[in-house]
C-alpha cells in the first residue's frame, strides 16, 4: 500500500511536468499523429510486394506496428529524467529517505505508460478514421504498456548506472533502429532474410509487434517477464549508484 | 512516550572511503554528543562531504562503523534515514515543482500524509507567499530554506547540514544561523554542519574537528583548540579560530 502510494506521489512530479510546459504535450500529441501519416504514405506500397501476407488494408498492417515503435522510442528516454535528478541533486535528497527505492522507477515509468497509452488510443483513432481496421485494441494497448514500461526501465537503470546524457542519448540512438527494423514492427518477417527471422525471435520489439496483430499469450508473457525483469534492474542500479557516491 | 537513550547521536570508527586513486577518507572518527552541534571545517576536497554522505546511508565506507541515533547504519540504513534529516551541499529540490509541492512530495516519502507540518514550514522559512510557485523561480535564498524544510519535514532527531549557509548573503545567513540555534535549543536537535566559514562554526558549534586530506587533524571545543595551540606555541594572546583552522589545516580559507 505504502510502495503504491509512494509510487503515485513520485509519478505525480513528472505528469506536472508534463502538465505545465504544453509544448511537450502538444509534441505527444502530434508525433503519433505525424508518424501515422508518414509512415501510411510511405510503406502503402509494402503490402503490393507479391508475398505480403493477408489481403487486407496496409493500415491495418501498419498500425500496430506504429504503436510499437513509438512505444519503444518514447520510453527510451525515460532515463533522462534521472540523469537531470542526479545533476540536480533531486535524487540524493529522495535516497536519504526510507522510501521504498521501487517507487522512484515505478512512479516516472507510470507516467511513461500513461503518455504511450494515450499515444496509442490517438492512433488507434485516426487509423479508425482513416478507415483501417484495428482488429485486437485491447491487446495493443497491453503490448503498448509493457513494451513501453520494459524500456522505461531499462532506460532509467542505464541513466542511473552511467549518469550521463551522451551515454543515454548514444545508447537508444544506438539501439533504437536495429530493434525495430529487426522485427515485424514496419515489415513481415517471412520477406525478409533468414538471418533477420532469426535475430528477431529474440527482439522484446518483436514480440510486441507479434502479438499486437496477433494476441499470444506466449509473447505477451515474456513481455510481462522483461516488465518484471528490467523494474528489478533499474531499482537495483540505484544501490550501485549509491556504492559510487 | 519512551524514546531510546543514547549518549552520542553519531558515532563513527575508523571511516575509510576511496574514489580509484583518491583516498576520500583515511580513518575518520567522530562522536556527536545528542543535543549538540557539531561543526566539521576543512578545506576543499578534505572529506566533509563524503563523511556526511556515509553517515546519511547515501553511500558505504569501504571499512569503519556507522551508528546514528543509537542505530547500525550498515546493517539498518533505512532506521537511520526515517531518524535523521539531510541537507546536502547540493540543491535538493525539484525545480519544475512548487515549494509546497516539493514539501508534500518528501512528506510521502517519509510516509507522512498529514500536510499541516507541511504549512508550518512553510509559514516558518518564509515561504508561505512563494508556495505556489515553481522553485526554479526562487531566489537562492529561498531555495536554501526550502532545502532545510525539506530536511526538516519529518522532525528528525539528527539533522545534518552539509555548507547550509554558502551562497546566502549576511542577512540570509544571520537568518539561518537563527534557525539552526532555535532547532538545537527549541527542538533538542543534534546537529551536525560542515562548513568553510569559521564564524559560522564559531558561533553555532559547541565541538568542532577540522578535516583535511580525508582525516581528523584536530578536534575539541572551541575554547580546547585554541587553548591548545596557545599552549603550543606560547603565544601571551589566545589565537582566533582562524588561526587555529590555519595552524592544523594550513591553507586560507574563506572567512
Ligand atoms: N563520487 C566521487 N567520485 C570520485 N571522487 C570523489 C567523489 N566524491 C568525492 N570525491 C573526491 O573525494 C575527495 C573528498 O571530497 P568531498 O566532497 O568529501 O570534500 P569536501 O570536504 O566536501 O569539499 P568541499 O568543501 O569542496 O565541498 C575529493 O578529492 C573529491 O574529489
Ligand atoms: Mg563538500
């Protein structure tokens, strides 16, 4: 009870943030809406390569694979947030209390999870608009939510273990391309190289984009599992944050 | 209400602490009497952050023992942090939020969910009219006494100000003197603060050490340490702090 509400009130610090400077709202508005347009135009002739599985819309295709990838770059840069509560010296003066260390990870992935899943119904909707079908919602804004709070915190362990914006920045740009193009997010599998299949069985991107067309418990577990997983690893980095001090 | 009796609210043995190839601390020991204030000077670089961190359970030493308020800090670091209050050298408050928003935040974190004390710090540092605005808008001044409210939130039995005063100007400073003599006196505090300024430590500590190149180099009541170097160099006239600060830490220091 007292983790939860810890959690609430230090999720509470990061939805003023985004409350107070409407720019960074109206941007997590518009940036889905922008990458639907963009991407729709862009891969509409994907789904006429011969082979392309299922005859139906490419937006139909398309959108959760839309999801997917935003919910991957979005959480991505949750980490910066600590970095600048390093430097500021906000996160020594929450370490010196007897809070529970979870909440702290807890409360800014919520606020992460929050942003994707809005992100996500506003894709939904104008996909919908734009008359493509959108077959399991439910189960995209599960994917959504668990891919996007896996890498919140990873990325919130990596901005604690490396307390630098160069090593953030450098990490997600890093990795951020490769883990979409090598998984079914943006293109099927089946037309690509052998090797690109393979790599991808083991992409937690993948999975998302698997089971959001095609809900599995199987993928959906082992999203699950790296939600738990990568919430372990960003609450043990601050022990060795603190083993630095 | 029984509260645990200890004679020294801090007490720490042989604190070593190393960064790679900076030896940080090289065998501190201290021992805070509760109810008084203690003053840790040295020069820059000497350790006084570093031991303030150790004895808050922000970081570990490599060896040496911790026990604050009667309390093992390496086996309970988190029975050490609900006793004791911080203020870092650093800044602590968030700046995106508003004084009372930063206030109630570390509240929770104490698990506290009555907001009364948060309105009484508020009203007590001056605050009370800036409570709504975001601190990034506050003075330094400002900022400064919010960081000691925050620290304050939980009414801690061991309050450890780490160079409260630097940036604040004679007013600002006087003013916080004011405070850390009414938490000492009024609310039976122990404290402990480190600072470069050998007024400040003149006039708020009863025991003093000065730190330098990560150890204790000399320590007592003021009167102690300048009785002692007055002895030792067989000087007529009783020696200022200053001298004292410069006789064993033996670099300037701002005054
Ligand atoms: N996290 C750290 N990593 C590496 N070195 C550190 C770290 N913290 C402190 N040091 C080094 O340890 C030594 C003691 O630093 P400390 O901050 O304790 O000094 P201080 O007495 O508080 O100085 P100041 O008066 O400037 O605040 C310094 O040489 C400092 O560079
Ligand atoms: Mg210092």
């Amino acid at each position: 009870m007292t983790e939860i509400r810890q959690s609430w009130q230090v999720s509470l610090r990061y939805f003023r943030v985004l409350a107070r400077q409407p720019a960074f709202l109206l941007i997590t508005i518009v940036q889905p809406l922008i990458w639907l347009l963009l991407f729709g135009a862009l891969f509409k002739a994907v789904t006429q390569i011969p082979g392309f599985g299922g005859s139906g819309d490419y937006l139909d295709y398309l959108t959760p694979g839309i999801v997917v990838m935003l919910a991957v770059s979005s959480a991505g840069w949750t980490g910066m947030g600590f970095i600048e509560d390093i430097n500021s010296g906000v996160m020594d003066r929450m370490l010196v209390t007897p809070a529970w260390r979870g909440a702290f990870n807890v409360g800014s992935v919520a606020q992460c999870v929050v942003s994707v899943l809005l992100q996500t119904l506003l894709i939904i909707g104008l996909a919908l608009l734009m008359g493509a079908e959108v077959a399991h919602a439910g189960a995209l804004l599960l994917v959504a939510a668990l891919l996007a709070a896996s890498f919140a915190s990873l990325s919130n362990g990596l901005g604690v273990l490396t307390r630098q914006r160069e090593s953030l920045i450098g990490a997600v740009s890093l990795l951020l391309l490769p883990l979409t193009f090598l998984s079914s997010a943006l293109m099927q599998l089946s037309l690509a190289p052998g090797w690109i299949e393979t790599v991808a069985r083991f992409n937690p991107v993948d999975w998302a984009a698997v089971a959001a067309r095609d809900p599995e418990p199987l993928r959906i577990g082992l999203l699950a599992a790296l939600t738990v997983l990568s919430a372990w690893f960003a609450t043990r980095a601050f022990a060795v944050y603190q083993r630095s001090l | 209400m029984t509260r645990t009796v200890f004679e020294n609210a801090i007490e720490a043995g042989g604190l070593v602490k190393r960064y790679g190839e900076v030896q940080a601390l090289d065998g501190v020991d201290l021992h805070v009497e509760a109810g008084t204030v203690f003053g840790l000077l040295g020069p820059n670089g000497a350790g006084k952050s570093t031991t303030v961190r150790i004895l808050t359970t922000l970081t570990r030493p490599d060896a040496g023992t911790v026990r604050v308020a009667g309390i093992d800090a390496l086996k309970d670091p988190v029975g050490v942090r609900r006793a004791i209050g911080v203020v870092g050298q650093k800044h602590g408050t968030d700046p995106d939020a508003t004084g009372r928003e930063n206030l109630v935040l570390q509240a929770e974190l104490y698990g506290l969910r009555d907001r009364r004390r948060v309105e009484e710090l508020l009203e007590r540092f001056g605050l009370a009219d800036a409570a709504d605005r975001q601190a990034k808008t506050y003075s330094g001044g400002m900022m400064r006494r919010l960081d000691v409210a925050i620290g304050l939130i939980h009414t801690p039995r061991v309050l450890f100000l780490d160079e409260p005063t630097t940036g604040l100007d004679p007013e600002a400073r006087t003013a916080m003197w004011a405070e850390i003599e009414r938490l000492a006196g009024e609310e039976r505090m122990t404290i402990l603060l480190t600072t470069h300024y050998l007024e400040e430590a003149d006039r708020l500590a009863s025991q003093l050490a000065i730190v330098d190149q990560g150890r204790i180099v000399a320590r007592g009541t003021r009167d102690e340490l300048k009785a002692e170097m007055q002895a030792a160099t067989e000087s007529d006239t009783p020696p200022s702090l200053n001298d004292v600060y410069l006789r064993h830490a033996g670099r300037a220091v701002a005054a």
